[in-house]
C-alpha cells in the first residue's frame, strides 16, 4: 500500500483483516507511525465491541509492515497506490513502482478522478496497470469498482476483483470513464441539490430531511458531503466538470466558499452543520 492518509490506511487495514502480509509505504516514519496508531485504534475499538478477538486483532497487526522505501515492494503480488490525487506525482510513482516490482505484480491505483490509462502510460506494462477505487471509509464502505484502462488484460482485471471479493468488498467491473460509476452519478446529484438550496430557499435541514423522507436517501446530501469533505467534493467535481464539459458537474458557488472559508465539513468541524 503506497500512501498511508485517509485511504491507503483504511485500505492496508482491510488487507491485514483479510490475512494478507501488507507493506505500508509513507514519506515519513512519523506518517507511517500515524498510519499504524489510526488502524491500531480501529481494530482495537473492533474487540471491545467484541466484533473481534483480541487474537484477531493481534495477527492483523502483525501482518503490518511499514516502510518508507518502495525496494519493499519487490515481493508483492498486487500493490495499492493512494497518495495525493495529481497526475504527475502517481506516474513518477508508476515508473518507479514498475522498475522495483515483478513484472507480473498488478499495479492498482485508487485515484477517484484521473484517468487510469494516462496513470498506465507512465510505465510499459499498462496490461498490468487497473483501478481499485474504494470509497471512505474504506474498512466499512463495501463497494470497489475495478476499473479497466484500455490496455489492461482479463487476468489482473480479475485477479483484483477476486482480491476484493476475498476481502469482503463488493466489487464491480468498470470502465475507465470520468467519475467511474459513483462519482458520475453522486457528483453531479449532490451539486443539483446544492443548488436547491440557493435556487429554492431551502436550508441544509429541510434538504436533508426531504431527501431522507420522500427519496428513501440513508443520509441527506448535506450530512453525505459534510462527511466526504467539501474539499474533496470540489476537486472531484472539477476534475469531471474538466473532462466532460457539463455545467451540472461544476462545484456550485456556495461550496466553492465554504471551502475557501476552511468549512470543510466534519473534518474542520463545521460544513453545512456543526461537529
Ligand atoms: N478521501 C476520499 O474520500 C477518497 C475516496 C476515494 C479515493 N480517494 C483517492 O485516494 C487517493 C488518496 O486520497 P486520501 O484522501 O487518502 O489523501 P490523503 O491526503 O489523506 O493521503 C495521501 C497520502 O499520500 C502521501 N503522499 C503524498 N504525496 C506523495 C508522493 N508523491 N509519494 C508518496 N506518498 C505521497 C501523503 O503523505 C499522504 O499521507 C487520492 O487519489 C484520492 O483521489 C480519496
């Protein structure tokens, strides 16, 4: 597992859940140590709700390594990348994962906007080279859509969807398009709502509370993007507005705001409500 922030140390625990020996790989020992501490803390919490053993627990962490060289890859049968989201820094990785890597290693990226293909061209091996896009939380959201760039064979396609499936994951089979399945559709959707608010003179409650309501939604879209991040949300929604071209897909005005203003949801404690 290749970057060890929000993602990749949700993805690591569900490899280490799931038996697999996991390298962990950050910039620093001291963002590897976070890494450990945050998965550490949800397993632990796991066995005082006796959701599992202690053991269990125990042998998890145990099949964690952390590193912050890439040589520690040379063994590994499928590595994960999740670093910051920009296209340059993912293929400089690429180049290098493919120069330390077997040539039969899968390389998966869990990028949520960027185009695979492009990601697979920094290397030679774009057979080798697909999408693995969890949702976060990644140890409790069950949905990873495999992506295919156009170069990518059958057999890493499928040796990453049996990867999930003996996860625990649900995955889905994909193509390499802009927003993949989810962000295609949730994106544009949420920013619609967005809208509402201005265009309707609606507040985040009653939004919330009419989508909950008549629409069967688990979680109004205030409540959704206050736990995504406004910030995320943003980027992604740019980055589809950039490929596709429709206005719908633009970040509205008042999201754009909040995030220049640091209310980035939950994470900042405050969004569209208060934490
Ligand atoms: N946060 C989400 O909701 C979400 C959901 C699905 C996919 N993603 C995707 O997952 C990836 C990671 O997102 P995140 O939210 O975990 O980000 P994050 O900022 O929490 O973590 C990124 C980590 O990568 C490391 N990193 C940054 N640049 C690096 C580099 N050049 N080389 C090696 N490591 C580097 C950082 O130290 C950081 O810990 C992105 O591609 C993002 O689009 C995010």
């Amino acid at each position: 597992m290749v970057g060890l922030g929000t993602m990749g140390a949700g993805i690591a625990q569900v490899s280490v859940q799931s038996g697999h020996e996991t390298v962990g790989r950050e910039i620093s020992d001291e963002l590897n140590e976070r890494a450990r501490t945050t998965i550490d803390r949800y397993l632990s919490r796991a066995v005082e709700k006796e959701r599992m053993s202690q053991a269990d627990r125990d042998e998890a962490l145990g099949r964690l390594s952390l590193t912050t060289s890439l040589d520690e890859f040379a063994d590994c049968d499928l590595v994960i990348e999740a670093i910051v989201e920009e296209l340059e820094p993912k293929q400089e990785l690429f180049a290098e994962l493919e120069r330390v890597c077997r040539p039969d290693t899968i390389l998966a990226t869990n990028t949520s906007a960027l185009s695979v293909s492009k990601i697979a061209q920094a290397t030679t091996r774009s057979e080798r080279v697909i999408g693995m896009h969890f949702f976060n939380p990644a140890p409790v959201l069950p949905l990873v859509e495999i992506v295919r760039n156009e170069q990518s064979s059958d057999e890493a396609v499928d040796a990453a969807y049996r990867w999930a499936e003996r996860a625990g994951k649900q995955p889905v089979r994909c193509n390499d398009t802009p927003g993949f399945i989810v962000n295609r559709v949730l994106i544009p959707l949420l920013n619609d709502c967005v809208r509402v608010l201005d265009e309707a003179g609606v507040t985040p409650e009653d939004l919330d509370k009419a989508m909950t309501n008549g629409a069967g939604w688990p979680m109004g879209p205030c409540a959704l993007l206050d736990l995504v991040g406004i910030d995320i949300h943003v980027h992604a929604s740019e980055a589809l507005h950039a490929a596709l071209g429709e206005a719908r897909m633009a970040p509205p005005e008042r999201l754009v705001e909040m995030q220049r203003a640091g209310k980035l949801g939950r994470k900042s404690g405050e969004g569209f409500f208060s934490y």
